[in-house]
C-alpha cells in the first residue's frame, strides 16, 4: 500500500510539473461508483468519445479503459478546443 501512494503521489505531482510547464492546468478527478471514463469525458468535455484522452494522460496506472474502480484519482488534460465540443 505504501508503494501504490508513494507512485500516486509521484505520478501527480508529475502530471501537475508537465500540465504548468504547458502552461496549461489539469484537472484531477476522483472515482465513484458506477462511472465509466465515458462518462467522466463527457462531464469534462462534453463528447463520451475522448476518454480515450483520460485513459492515455494516466498511463501506466490504468492498463484497460474498462477497468477503473471508486477512489482512484485521474488526471484530466486539458485537450484542445478543436477537439472538445
């Protein structure tokens, strides 16, 4: 269990250094029953299609966009307004 914090907490802290060094904020999201990244693409996003965008900014936690469970805590890139609805 120490060791899954330890690399959560590198991996945000990570994710936050990339997301300024761009000069753009990332959102973090915390797992609840039920969800899918579908549906948390389309919270943030408007279109369920880019959660393939969620699943590729938390590589290597997530292996399988099917598989996410409640609490984990994902990052979610900001994406280009060509994309987003």
């Amino acid at each position: 269990m120490r060791a899954f914090i330890l690399f959560l907490t590198i991996f945000l802290a990570s994710a936050a250094v990339n997301a300024q060094s761009q000069g753009k904020e990332s959102h973090f999201h915390t797992v609840v029953v039920g969800e899918t990244l579908s549906d948390i693409s389309e919270k943030y996003y408007g279109d369920r299609v880019l959660y393939i965008e969620i699943f590729e900014a938390n590589k290597p936690m997530l292996e399988d966009p099917d598989k996410i469970y409640p609490g984990q805590v994902l990052r979610i890139p900001n994406i280009s307004t060509a994309y987003a609805k």
